[in-house]
C-alpha cells in the first residue's frame, strides 16, 4: 500500500517506523510510486557524514518541472496553479492555470537560452513576489540553470556578495516593487551591486511599477518584449538526480553568507512528501503560504511543494498591514484559503492589533494553520488557535532550516495531536537526536541538549557552494557522525519536541536569520568605532531584536554625537538591509573578554535581556571591570 498520504496518527507511527527501519526501501517506494522520473535510479542512497557526501536516487534522470507542470496538464490544466493577490485589494487578483503556467515557465526559460544562460550556469533572481518570480525559478529549473533567489529586500551590497560568491551571469529584477503604501526602487539597487560584480552579463528587467529607470546598454534588458518573441516550446533539460536545482543563502554566525546547495531529486521527493502530509492538502483546497520567495520556506512551499503535489497556492505581493491590519483575513475570505502558513512575528503583531479585524471576515474555509521560522510563544498560539482557527484547525508549528529544504519536526495536522510550543514529532524518515555538553546522545524523554539529525534524508543541502570544508565544519564537525542544527531542543515525557533556540551566535529576528558577524563588520566601519558585540534580547512581535555594544576609538574620531546611531544604522542598512537595524544601541569603555580574547558574548546577552543576576565567574575575563561598568551603562 502506498504510504504518500498518511491519514491518522497510527499510520504515522507505522510509516515512521517503516522509514527509520529500511530508509532505503521507503523513500524508493515514495519517488517510484509518485514522481515522474526520465530514468529510475541505480542506487537509491549512498552516504557518509565524515566527508560529508550525501548521494540520493543516483543515476537517476528527471526534470522537476516536468513533476511540477507537465504532468498535471492533462488532468488539471484549467486548474488553478497559482493565485497572484497584488500588494493592493483594488488591483484585481490573478488566476494562473497549469497550462498558462506552462506556457509562462516555457517561454521564459527560452528567454534564458537567448540569453547564452545553459545548464548550470548560476541565475541571481531578485524579484518581489510577483508572478515572474515563480516563473523565473521555474524557468531556470526547465534548462538546468541553477537559480540563487535574493530576498528583494536585501541592500546592493549584500546582493553584490551573493552575486559574486557564486559567479552569476544574469540577474532577473524588475523596475520596482510596492510594499504597503511604498514603492521601492529595485533597479537601482541592482545597478549598485552590478558595479561591483564584473562577471554579469545580462539583466532581465520585469515591469511592475512603471517608473522610470535606468537601463545599461548591452547589459539590461525589458523581460515582457523577450517573452512575447520567445517559443512555448520548451524540451526539459534532463538532469541528474544529485545536479544542483539552487543555491539559497543563510547567515553563519561568523563569515561571509553560506550558498547552501540543493540537489534535484532528493528535494522534489520531500518538498512534495511533507507538504501533502503536514498540511494534509487535498483538492480542491486552497493553500497558502504568506512567505517570500526569497527564502526557503517559500521555495519549498509556495513554488515546489505546492505545485509538485498540483495543489493551488498563493502568492501574496503585499504586507499585514497594508491597506490596514484586516488584509491577511481579506484574502483568505476572497480566496477561501484552506491552509494558512505563517511566522510566529506575523502572528504577534496581527495580535496586538486585537480581533476587530478578523471579526470582518468569514474565515470558515480554514482548515489548517501553520508556522514556521521560530519557536512560537504560549500566548501567540493560543490567539492563533482562538481566534484563527476558532479552535478547529490543528495548527502545525513546523521546525526545519534552509539547510534541511523541507519540513523536519513537525505535527501532521489531524494526526498528531499538538502541543503549544512544541513541534511535536519528527517527520517520517527523519531520525533526530540531543546531545548533552560531552558530546553524548541523551537517551529516554524529558531531556533537552543540542539538535542534531542522525541519518539523511533525501532535502538535505549537500555542500556550501565553494566551500566544502566549511559544510563539513559547520554542520558536521560538532558531533561524530550527525548533522547539527545549531538549535538546543528538549523532548518532553512523551517524545514531543519542543524547539528551544539557537545555540549558537545566529539571531532570529522576525523569523529572519542574521549572523553577528557581518553586522558587526557594518558597524566597525564606521570611523568612530573601534570595536562592537551584537547580541539578541527578547521583544515582543520579532521574537528577537538586536542589542549593539559599541566601543568608540579613544582618538578624536570617538566621540559620541547626535548622528552616530543614525549613521551606525544607515551603515548597517548599507551593508545588509534594513532588517538587521539595531534597536538597542550602548556605546562602552570596551567589551567583556576571554584572556584569549574572544568577545564573552554570553554575558553581554544577559545584561541585554536585563538580567545581570547570574552572570558566572567573571573573574576569569581579561577586564573584569568592564561588565560592571556596562551595566551602570545600561541603566
Ligand atoms: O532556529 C531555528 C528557527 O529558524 C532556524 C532556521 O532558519 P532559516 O534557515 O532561515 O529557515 C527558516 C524557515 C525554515 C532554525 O535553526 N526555526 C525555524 N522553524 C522553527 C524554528 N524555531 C522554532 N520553531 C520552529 N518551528
């Protein structure tokens, strides 16, 4: 019997148990029974995490567009694939079918061969959430091209570092993009970074805002001319299973951004897989996923999960709380959304907002509430549960990273019983583990240590782009033998686990991963700065916000004036974006060290969240007298 849709929590356990028994054997008989394959595999999985090498469904051949697109034509071709709901409810919302996404993808992955764009080559996609965006990401997979979507909000310079980190020759943005009442203006950006990223050699330029814009002869080119001219024929470039599909940046706590590599057919396996069991899609339902393309949550489950399983999903262009704070529950009511995928940040901040708006609004038609991106707090599920879901809709608080590609912890809504703030249990083939401080797995429940994976499972990223070794040090130097997550989790008295945070110096602000590092980097070149420390506190819509310790040079420069935490953070907007803006700001004398000299961080994070009652031997630190005076300081 096919195991694709598991139905209650008996089945979980039963299909759980089969996975973890005879991995192999399992996931050969989901990706035979359920994708459309040019050639079957030779090997299903060959592994090793001492190098790490990761191999799933070698020697096999497919293109996932095929699985995306093709194969739904003839059963669900006048269906509807996507809904685009623009940033404002007076403009009308768009009904993609498959075929009309069929036609799309394929004349815009001849747009990409015009332009000299062929297997392999990398595609930097920085686009707001409108259709092309989908589209261009479709495209790319069609001819093998690996696309690397950046977040459109992220600044020249951050998109100049991805851009050069991974050699793109094209770019794909648009004239601008509306967000709430603002327009930004994404074509100048792009112009930025491309001064400093000599090997692009083309830009496609999507209309969207209308506003006059600055095109580079030779370089930049208008997307919808291309596309009108182009054919909607299109032959699928056959891929290897283990070719790369993307590579998707997330922030490290130290170093440049990490391009995590994702491979072909592992990823269609589980994308697919999880998103029909954790949300337990069915047609006709409606689905969707308020995230941006531009990270992996929108990859996985607004572009490919989704569309793999021939689901409807829809995109929104828009924010909360633009006309006003009612715009979410406008657009379920419009579209009879059946599935709703949030943050926990967003969730927070409709909150606050009380339940006027949602009263507005039929909400009826959901079936399942879900959230993703950060551990979610009491208060914020039960207003989710209460309010949203009218205590109907089991609401699945899904644990995963960019690095893992799908869903790992998870509740499987209708089976698994949930549990506020937890994630409950790990998803079918996943095989979890703590460790205590030794270095040991702790066994038996009601423990909590650090998170790690201990077998593969077909989403995993397989390498850093360009840097191998800092894969295997990252992810697989911690613990002998296992993927660690950089998350400390505890598992309670009946297996459930609950996702604590992060254990190392990545902060999670707004759902949004931001290392330290490049923040810090922001900062210290301003030329009053000599050194600074960020650290994360507690707030109560992000989850985290940032909390800066700076030291000021004792030269003339270092002196503290009215400007100095505007141009601090017009630097860091600079840099990154204006998602890693400080919110705290304390310049000091200097910052607490080891006789090593390494930033004690643990305790700058404790007078952040204003608790100075257990900070530890200080005694040990290179300049004791430094804490004392940070706290004075804070005050
Ligand atoms: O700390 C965990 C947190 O987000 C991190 C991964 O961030 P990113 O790669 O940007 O991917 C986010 C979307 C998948 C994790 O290491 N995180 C994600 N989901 C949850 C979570 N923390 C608690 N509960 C969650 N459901």
């Amino acid at each position: 019997m096919s195991n694709y849709h598991i139905k209650h929590l008996e089945e979980y356990y039963q299909v759980y148990r089969k996975s973890v028994r005879n991995p192999t054997a399992f996931w050969e008989e989901i990706a035979e029974e359920h994708f459309m394959w040019r050639k079957k595999w030779d090997n299903v999985l060959s592994w090793d995490f001492s190098k790490p090498e990761v191999k799933w469904f070698e020697g096999a051949k497919l293109n996932i567009t095929e699985n995306c697109i093709d194969r739904h034509l003839f059963t669900r071709g006048d269906k509807t694939a996507i809904i685009f709901e623009p940033n404002s409810p007076d403009e009308e919302a768009l009904h993609i079918s498959y075929k009309e996404l069929h036609k799309r993808v394929y004349k815009f992955a001849n747009v990409l061969k015009n332009n000299n764009i062929k297997k392999g080559d990398r595609v930097c996609i920085y686009l707001p959430m409108i259709p092309e965006l989908a589209v261009a990401v479709l495209a790319c997979a069609r001819i093998g091209a690996i696309h690397s979507v950046v977040f459109a909000g992220f600044s020249s310079n951050a998109l100049a570092t991805r851009i050069n980190d991974c050699d793109c020759k094209m770019v794909i943005t648009s004239d601008g993009s509306y967000r709430g009442a603002k327009t930004l203006d994404l074509k100048s950006i792009v112009d930025d970074a491309l001064e400093n990223c000599p090997d692009v050699e083309s830009v496609l330029v999507a209309k969207r805002i209308n506003s006059e814009i600055n095109m580079v002869d030779k370089r930049d080119q208008w997307l919808q001319p291309l596309l009108e001219e182009a054919s909607s024929d299109c032959e699928p470039e056959i891929m290897d299973a283990e070719d790369p599909l993307f590579i998707l940046y997330t922030s490290g706590s130290t170093g440049t951004p990490k391009g995590m590599v994702h491979s072909t057919a592992g990823y269609m396996v589980y994308s697919a897989y999880t998103f029909k069991n954790v949300f337990q899609y069915r047609e006709p339902d409606v689905y969707w996923c308020t995230a941006d393309i531009g990270w992996i949550t929108g990859h996985s489950y607004i572009v490919y999960g989704p569309l793999c399983n021939g689901a409807t999903t829809v995109m929104f262009e828009g924010v909360p709380n633009y006309p006003d704070f009612g715009r979410f529950w406008e657009i379920v009511e419009k579209h009879k959304v059946n599935q709703f995928y949030t943050a926990p940040t967003a969730i927070r901040a409709l909150a606050k907002e009380g339940i006027s708006h949602l009263e507005k609004h039929d909400l009826s038609s959901l079936k399942v509430l879900g959230t993703v991106g950060e551990p979610i707090n009491e208060e914020a599920w039960h207003w989710y549960d209460d309010n949203v879901g009218k205590k109907k809709a089991p609401i699945v608080d899904t644990w995963w990273q960019t690095e893992t590609g799908g869903i790992m912890i998870t509740p499987l809504a209708f089976c698994t019983p949930t549990k506020p703030t937890y994630a409950t249990l790990p998803f079918i083939g996943i095989q979890p583990a703590l460790m205590d401080a030794d270095g040991n797995e702790l066994e038996g429940n009601q423990v909590d240590g650090n998170l790690c994976i201990k077998f593969p499972w077909p989403s995993m990223a397989r390498t850093i782009w360009g840097n191998h070794q800092r894969y295997k040090d990252t992810y697989f130097s911690a613990y002998e033998n296992k993927y660690f997550t950089g998350d400390g989790a505890l598992r309670d008295e009946v297996g459930y686990y609950r996702i604590t945070g992060r254990v190392d110096d990545v902060i999670i602000v707004s759902g949004h991963n931001l290392g330290t590092a490049p923040i810090e980097d922001a900062i210290n070149e301003h030329p009053a700065v000599a050194e600074s420390a960020i650290v994360g506190f507690p707030h109560e819509i992000k989850g985290n916000a940032l909390y800066g310790y700076i030291t000021l040079k004792d030269t003339g420069e270092g002196r503290i004036h009215d400007n100095l935490r505007k141009e601090i953070n017009q630097l860091i907007t600079d840099q990154i974006g204006p998602i890693a803006k400080l919110d705290k700001m304390q310049f000091t004398q200097g910052l607490p060290k080891t006789r090593s000299g390494k930033i004690m961080r643990r305790i700058l994070r404790k007078i952040a969240e204003g608790d100075t009652s257990n900070l530890g031997d200080t005694s040990t630190l290179l300049n004791p007298e430094v804490v004392e005076s940070i706290i004075e300081g804070k005050k």
